[in-house]
C-alpha cells in the first residue's frame, strides 16, 4: 500500500522540464526582484489608509516616522528614512533601533506644501563584519581571516559608487592605509583602522548596501503653516459694529474695534458670510417668517440683484474698504478668515445664470433647503452632479481663488458634509496649487468618521464635539482619542465655545465662571480655539428649551458695551498671552492627564519633548460650588523622585514657590477664579 501511495505521489509531480522555456526569463527576472527586497519593511507609522491621504504637519514640526523592518539570520541591518518635496530631491534620517524590531527616526519639513517619505533597508554587512570580528577577537581567535573580508568591504565600497567625491577621497586614503599596515604585518593595527570612528563613518557613506530594499509607499505629507495647527478665532457679525442697531455697521467700524480686539490676544478675526442678503422670503427677528421693512435678514441667505459670493454686501463698503481692513488686521496681528457657505438665496444670480446647478420640484418650483422640522425658505441649495459638473466646481474653485487674490487665506466652510467628499478633496487641492498656505476649517457638527474624511480629504482643521463634553471623563476620553489616537496626524480640531449658531446648555446656566471654565478648557487643551463675539460679555439668555441665542445677531443688527461690567476679558487676554509665550502650548499633541482625585476637577498639563516648557493646569468643572482634591505632580517626567523638589510658578497671581514630593492639593473658588495655570521646572 505504501509503494502505491508513493508511485501516485511521483506520478503527479510536474518534471523541470515541463517549464516552459520560453518564460524562463520572466520567472527569474521576477525571482531576483523578489529575492532582491530580502529585508521585510512593514508597520510604518504614520500612514493613512495606505498612504491614500498625506499626514499632516505644520513648518518645523517634529514628525516621528516608525517601522518594523528585520531579516532572516543574524546580519546587523541599516535603515533610514527619505523624504522630501514631491518631484524635488532626498534627504536621509537613519533609523536607530527601538525593541522588538521596531526603528524610529524624527525628521521635519521646513516650508508648507506638498512632501513625501518613504523607509529604506538594508543588510549592513560593514556592521555585521564588526559585530563579528569583535567576538572573535574578545574570545582570542585568530581573525586573519576576518582582516582580509574587511579589506573586501573596502573594495566593495569602491565599487558602489556611493557617496560624495571627499568621501570618496577619503575611502581611497583609508585603502592605502590599510595596506600599508597589512604589508608591515600589522593585525593589531588594521583591526583597530577597520574599527576606528571616522572609518565607519566613510563606510556608512560608501558602503554597498546589501539587498537594499524600499517600502512600496511614498507617504504623503501635507505641510501647514502655523496658523493651520495654533491659532486663537474671534467671530464677529460685522454689521453689528457700528455701535447703534439702527445703524448698519461697516469695514470702517470693523477697523475702529481692533485694537479691542488685539487687546484680547486673537490673531484671526473671523465674518460669518459678507456677501449680499436676498430678499425673497427673508427672515425676521427670532427667525420669523414676517420681516419688518428694516430687517437685514440672515447673512447666510447669500445672493441679491447686487450680486453673489464674489460680492460684498453694499452696506458694508466696497473692496477698497475690505483692503483697508485686511490691511489694518494685519498691522493689529491678525488674519481676516471669511465663510465660505454654498448655498444661495432665491435672489442670487446662479439661480437665472445656471439653472442646472439647482434642483427643481415636480411643479416647477425650486426647491428650499430643510432639515425637517426646520425650514430654510430663504436658503436654495445646489447639487454638484448631472448638469453641475464641471462647471460648479470650477466657479466654486474660482471664488475661493478670488478670495485668496483679495488677502484672505482662511476660510470657515459651512456645513462641508452636506457636499461631495470628492468636491472637496479637488477643490483644496486645486486652491493648494495657487496657496499652499490656505487654511479650510470644516463646520460640521456630525457623524465622526464623516467628520474625519473631511480631514483626510484636505480640511487643516475641524469643529469638534468640545462644545458638549463638559465632564472630566468626557473630555479625558475625547482629548486622549484626538491626541494619542491615528487621527492626531490628520485631524486638527478647533475647539469653538459658542457659535452664531449654538448657545451651549452648559452656559445658559453657570454664570460667569462657566465662561471661565469654558474658556480655560478650549484656550489651553485645543492648539486651535475660538469664540462667537459676546461671549466675553458672558452673553447666554436662550430661545426656551434650546441651544440657540435669543435675539440672535443672525436675524437683526445689534450693539453692545464691549467692556461692560461683568466682563471676562481679562481672562481671554491672559490665556491667550500665555499660549503665545509659552513653547509647550504651541503643540496639540504634547497633552498629558494627570490623576487629582475629585471628578469636578481636570488636572493636565502641557509640555515640549526636551521638558524645557512644562505648564500644568488645574480647572474645576464646577461653576457652583469649591472644589479641592490632591493630585499628582508629574515629577517622573522632570526625571524626579516621588520626594523630590520641583520649582513652581502660579501664572495667574506671579506668586513663587516649591512643592516637594508627587503628591499636592489644591483648592479652586470658581466665584474667585476657578482654574489654576502653573509653570513647573527644575
């Protein structure tokens, strides 16, 4: 039975000779390239679905590449990173060992735009001949052997062609030498030549690599300037600024509040749409259905006789006004970001012009945007396929484009995912072709995977659900997910504390200190934050049972006493000016929680890598009663005993003072200040 087992076995073997000839040079051009990527490079951190979308940095900014990369036997193995512009030249960053076959390296990209890295490996049998030698010679065998493959890495290094013509000068030098040594009998001496520093260095510049193997991705990198990853957003109804709600504010009385406004620390100052306002269906006061003759309307019902989103709204000023004041924001330290809201009223020109951009009911009428139970019937919406493409796209594209030629280069896009992810992924791309320094900040309060497609797409930063996480392990658990998790090198949130738009409950109903604490969390959790004009005024009575303004400046013009009584401004300018101060508050992801025991308070602290800058903060969630709880001082990361000493400054009063050991307590009045800032060191 067994013979017949292996007679059935033989017979259904395929004999070497059945291969035809024909393909023998396509086999083995496909063996040797496989045989050739000996070294496995796999794991790379960070990429993004597969390199289909760029990480993102800002100029400057530490980028921490990770990979597993390992080989069969026991050679020592090289690798590095390469990276640099897309279609420009390669540097190097070599990778040092971490465990477990993991390497790291840091690299940085100096100048906004587009980059790419990938991984190297290879066998460094230079290394590996080292390593050898060495445990021969420690166990007292004879290496005369081992001196003549040294003397072959040299000539191999020759033959590779790598490295600079000096470090090609220099490789020669060193043969000579070598030899010389060999010819006097010297094995002591060419030992030690073959291990000397700079020989090593010459070695790793000229050095065959051996099976030098390349990940399949370049990985893209998208490169921001600041503004995109640390930026503090002040929003204001430009109308509203006239002082006089009987009288409709413009780009001149805009420029009067700046200097408040720079008092206040912000260095973006951002307008809801300052396009014309249509007037068929406009809304009243509250949102009504039955406008007085002075009513101005919502600004988001963009498109009148007077023109569309490429236009100003008349009773603001002209384009010469709009230069007056980019102008006059950038002397006061601020960029001007506008809204970028694709919808239309029913007066805008599109609507005659392009017909097909629209969708239109059975009965001929044109259809209204609705989020049922609500009802925009003085907002049209457009749709971005059938008849739509290309030519909405590019006329979307082109305004953008306008824009950017007028000085802005910020744009607040209205509900981004209520339209085509594919749209956007081209429009940003293309803008980024004319500006690499656009910024996009996508308003959309939804789904979080929508959300973070919006991101991968091309968005540099993200409203956030910050506005409703209001206890600790809420916003333990959301921070810790956009700072520690994948989405922290793509996704930058912007942490808004109010909107035109949003009245949060949490503020309806905690009085100046929840302002306090509101602020406190967004200004020094978030490397982007921003607030909605009259919340430094502690602005909160509601429409009843919902999260929106009464008498909200979307539907009519307002004025207020911008330093009234009550104020928290001195708050915003205090945090704003130690974020700007401050090194270890310009990196969102440099975030640590730290335990205090007491769930109404958060203890956090934020820190550079080299702990140079190192601030703590401590913030009640309580805007009602004391709070206090012992907490840890973080000494293990100022590289301190759980006894030792650290050196403390109490950024709020200037007080100095020591606290000694990891455990402290602290004690938060929110009725006196209910955060503490504090700067440690060493």
């Amino acid at each position: 039975m067994a013979d017949a087992i292996e007679a059935t076995r033989k017979s259904k073997r395929t004999p070497a000779t059945a291969v035809p000839r024909a393909m023998d040079a396509d086999v083995e051009a496909r063996l040797q390239a496989l045989a050739a990527s000996r070294v496995v490079i796999e794991g790379v951190a960070p990429e993004i679905d597969g390199g289909r979308f760029a990480v993102k940095r800002l100029e400057g900014e530490p980028l921490i590449v990770e990979a597993d990369i390992y080989c069969d036997g026991h050679e020592v193995l090289g690798s590095a990173v390469v990276y640099g512009g897309v279609g420009g030249g390669e540097r190097e960053m070599p990778l040092v060992f971490v465990d477990n076959d993991r390497w790291a390296a840091e690299i940085s990209f100096a100048t906004p735009g587009p980059h790419r890295f990938s991984i190297i490996a290879w066998r460094d049998l230079a290394a590996t001949w080292r390593y050898e030698a060495e445990k021969k010679k420690t166990a007292g065998l004879d290496i005369a052997l081992e001196l003549i493959e040294g003397r072959n890495l040299l000539d191999a290094a020759l033959a590779s062609g790598r490295g600079g013509k000096d470090d090609q000068k220099a490789l020669k030098a060193l043969v000579q030498k070598l030899d010389r040594l060999k010819a006097k009998g010297d094995g002591e001496g060419q030992y030690a030549l073959l291990n000397d520093a700079e020989t090593i260095r010459i070695l790793d510049s000229t050095g065959d690599r051996t099976n030098l193997t390349r990940y399949a991705i370049d990985v893209p990198v998208w490169v921001d300037r600041e503004a995109a990853g640390f930026s503090a957003w002040y929003e204001l109804m430009p109308r509203s600024q006239s002082g006089d709600p009987t009288r409709h504010g413009t780009f001149d009385d805009v420029i009067k509040r700046l200097p408040d406004i720079q008092e206040m620390g912000f260095d973006v100052l951002y307008f809801p749409p300052i396009h014309p306002i249509g007037k068929t269906n406009r809304k009243g006061k509250n949102n009504t259905l039955t406008p007085g003759p002075d009513d101005p309307g919502s600004p988001y019902a963009i498109g009148s006789a007077e023109g569309g989103h490429d236009a100003l709204h008349p009773e603001l000023g002209n384009f010469d006004d709009f230069a007056r004041l980019v102008a006059a924001s950038k002397e006061h330290g601020m960029e001007i970001a506008i809204d970028f809201a694709i919808q239309c009223a029913p007066d805008h020109p599109w609507i005659k012009q392009h017909p097909e951009w629209f969708d239109w009911r059975p009965d001929g009428s044109i259809k209204f945007a609705e989020n049922p139970p609500k009802k925009y019937e003085d907002i049209v919406n457009v749709h971005f396929y059938r008849g739509a493409i290309p030519s909405l796209w590019y006329e979307l594209r082109d305004i953008v484009l306008f824009w950017i030629d007028k000085g802005v280069r910020i744009f607040r896009v209205d509900n981004p995912h209520t339209k085509p992810f594919p749209f956007w992924e081209w429009m940003i791309a293309e803008v980024r072709r004319t500006e690499p320094g656009a910024i996009f900040l996508a308003e959309a309060f939804t789904r979080p995977k929508p959300m973070k497609r919006l991101a991968k797409v091309g968005y540099n930063q993200s409203y956030s659900y910050f506005t409703w996480r209001n206890l600790k392990g809420e916003l333990t658990e959301y921070l810790t997910e956009l700072t520690q998790e994948e989405c922290a090198e793509y996704m930058r949130p912007n942490f808004f504390v109010n909107t035109p738009d949003i009245n949060p409950r949490f503020l309806q109903t905690s009085g100046r200190p929840g302002f306090q604490i509101r602020l406190a969390l967004a200004a020094t959790l978030g490397g982007n934050y921003g607030v909605y004009s009259g919340f430094e005024l502690c602005e909160y009575i509601p429409v009843q049972g919902k999260e929106e303004y009464l008498n909200s400046e979307k539907y009519e013009i307002r004025a207020f006493d911008w330093k009234a009584p009550g104020n928290i401004r001195d708050d915003i300018a205090f945090f704003n000016r130690i974020r700007r101060s401050e090194p270890a508050m310009r990196n969102f992801r440099d975030l640590a929680f730290y335990n205090i025991w007491n769930d109404n308070l958060l203890c956090y602290g934020k820190r550079t890598p080299d702990r140079s800058s190192f601030l703590l903060f401590i913030v009640s969630l309580d805007p009602f009663a004391g709070q206090g709880g012992h907490f840890e001082v973080p000494l293990w990361e100022l590289g301190l005993p759980d006894n030792g000493t650290v050196q403390v400054e109490n950024l709020v009063s200037g007080e100095r003072f020591a606290w000694q050991g990891k455990v402290q307590h602290w004690w938060i009045d929110p009725n006196v200040l209910p955060y503490a800032a504090f700067r440690l060191s060493v």
